[in-house]
C-alpha cells in the first residue's frame, strides 16, 4: 500500500478533511511501553482502502484534526484489539473514539480461536507479518525502513478485512451484538496503574498476610521510584516473581536475598541495600499500622445457588458448542455467579443485572430463564 508521511499540520488538516468522507478507515498506534516509565503513543498510524498515511506525534504537535475525525460518528474507525489503543488516546489526547468496528472482538462472535491481527491477514490475504517489530522502541528517531513498513501494513488491510468479517456477522444475524461489544469498549477509559496502595494492582497481593503485605508495598513504591527516575519500565528493574518472593521470605541481608535467587548479584549490587531497607522498615511496623486488601463482599453461595451455577455451566456449554462462541466470552463465570444468585424470572429481570448485554439475552434469554426454572 501506498503510504505518506504527514509533514505538517496544515498537511494533517487537508489529509483528515479527506478522511472524513470516507465510510471507513483503519487506525492503529505504536507506543514504547516496553522501554520506558511512562509510555506514550510515538506512532499513529490511519488507512483508507486505498492509501495510509503516519502521523509522528514528536513532530505533530496540534493533532485536532485527526481527533475530529475519530469522534465522527460517520465514519467507521476499524482498529484490531482496540483496548490498549482507546486507552492510550484517552490517556495522551483525551479523545473519545465513535463508531468503533473491532476485528478482533468482533472474531468472537464468529467462533474464531487464532485471533491475532499475523493470523487473520495470513489466512485472508496470504501476507505473513514479522513479529519481532512489535516490541522495539517507537520513540527511537530515526523510524528504520523495515519498521515504518511493518506499521503500514498493520493498517494496509483492516478495511478489507472488516468488510469480510462484517459480511460474515451480518450472515450469522451477529453484527448488533458485535456493535454492542464495540460500544462499550469505545468507553473504556485509561486508568493510572500508579495510584496507592500500589499492591492493589500487585496480582496475587489479595493472598498473603498484612506484614508481607507492607514488605511488599515498600518494595513496589522504592520500584517505581527508581524506575521513574531511570525511565524505564517496572518489569525492566524488577521482577514481580522476585518482589512477591522478597515479600513473603523477607530477607534482611543482601547476601539472603542473592541465596533466594530473588535477585540477580548485579541487581543485588545496584538495590539490594535498598530492598533490605524496605523489608526491614515493614517488619518494625506495628501490627495496627499494617495494610490490609480490601475485602470484595461476595454473594453467600447456598446450595441452591450453587446448584444454579452447574446448571448454567452445562447450558453454556450446549450453547457454545452449538453457537461455535467461546464459553468464556458467551458467558463468563463472574456474571454467571451473579446470575445465579439473583436468580431473574424473566427477560426483564435478566437485562437489570447490570454485566448482563443485550445481545447475551437476545442470544440465550429465554434458555437462561428456563435453565433457572
């Protein structure tokens, strides 16, 4: 595909100008949230059917134009697993992304398990991607040649790979259940993964005790302290395997926590003082000053509760196998159990359960109430 550099603003204006009389364009971005603290989008990269064009944010300062036309509730925006992208233009633009078409949501409803933007384009078209671009550094100037291609051509196919996939929902009678999934991850919004007490977002936290708990809130605070100040990204300074192994084992010499393999010795030459500090600092916390996870209040599960529950799992899986959808995604275990424990009678009380979609009750309503029964 043909593909154009925008120089300036004015060129920005002049290229959205056309854009918004297209009926659909495809989007994609490129950030560095590999190699540095605090990621940002480096390359946005827009295609008509016929032509692509890249806009480098470091260059393109005022992009207003192009936020017009992703707000453009006319035109369609295809972009291929568009979560972490929504999010980052919300983060760095605080734009809202209307009349979304996701391909890879929108392979759910189709029954197809290799959703990855290489396996589509090959199956489709016969274009093999190389993978290795998807995790160098964006933010590097100058864009090597090989890499503005590889950008390209995320982009070069999404028109003509949404109509397939729009014509094949269509003929399943799935378009406006895909349409309703599109919606709501169009809303999703960017959420800072730094806010206190960092071990809220520390997967597996929830499960060991108070003290280790405040270990390991030291450790992940001093973490991102050095990480900010190095610029780069957390996994790059430390392991979460190694602060979770610190915090549970809390090791109060260098040489322990080396013996424990938490660290390696040039990393233990670079922050084991400073792991020490934090692990000592949390075991002379009195036991009142200890953090506690906040406890989510579950739904009591009674028999009949749970009785519901083995009964909505055989249903959906008859349902998933009969639909070729996914089970998780038709119906995943979470609003099952809150179905289950509210126990709806009708379609009605079903559509109030605030996970449930429309589209789930359109497709299964009348054999969730009657599974219930």
């Amino acid at each position: 595909m043909n593909y154009k550099f925008i120089e300036s603003e004015t060129e920005l204006k002049k290229v959205c100008d056309d854009l918004l009389k297209e009926k659909t364009i495809a989007v994609d971005l490129e950030a560095d949230s590999m190699h540095c603290f605090k990621e940002k989008i480096c390359l946005i990269q827009i295609a008509s059917a016929k032509e692509a064009f890249l806009i480098d944010p470091f260059k393109i300062k005022e992009a207003s134009s192009f936020l017009r036309v992703l707000e453009n509730k006319a035109v369609i925006k295809v972009f291929h697993g568009a979560d972490f992208d929504v999010r980052s233009l919300d983060r760095d633009y605080q734009v809202q992304v209307n009349n979304l078409f996701d391909t890879e949501i929108a392979c759910r409803f189709l029954g197809i398990k290799e959703r990855g933007l290489a396996a589509l384009l090959k199956r489709n078209f016969n274009v093999d991607v190389d993978k290795k671009f998807q995790k160098v550094d964006w933010a590097r100037r100058p864009l090597k040649p090989e890499m503005i291609e590889y950008s390209v051509g995320d982009v070069a196919h999404l028109v003509e790979l949404q109509k397939i996939i729009q014509g094949r929902l269509a003929e399943k009678g799935r378009l406006s259940w895909a349409r309703e999934e599109f919606e709501i991850q169009a809303k999703v919004r960017y959420e800072n993964n730094h806010a206190l007490p960092l071990f809220k977002k520390f997967k597996g936290a929830g499960k060991i005790d108070n003290r280790s708990l405040a270990v390991l809130e030291n450790l992940l605070l001093m973490r991102l302290s050095i990480a900010e100040k190095k610029d780069q990204p957390l996994f790059k300074i430390i392991s979460n395997p190694s602060l979770m192994t610190m915090a549970c084992e809390k090791p109060v010499t260098i040489d322990q926590i080396v013996g424990m393999r938490a660290l390696s010795k040039k990393q233990a030459g670079m922050y084991g003082h400073l792991c020490v500090d934090a692990v000592v600092r949390a075991m002379k916390l009195d036991h009142k000053a200890l953090p506690a996870y906040p406890k989510t209040r579950r739904p009591r599960k009674d028999n009949r509760v749970q009785d519901r529950i083995d009964r909505l799992k055989k249903m959906r899986e008859r349902l998933s196998q009969s639909m070729g959808i996914e089970p998780g995604f038709l119906l995943n275990n979470a609003v099952m159990g809150l179905i289950a424990f509210k126990n709806p009678a009708t379609l009605e009380d079903l559509l109030t359960i605030e996970p449930v979609r429309h589209w789930q009750v359109e497709a299964m309503g009348d054999t969730i109430i009657s599974t219930l029964g």
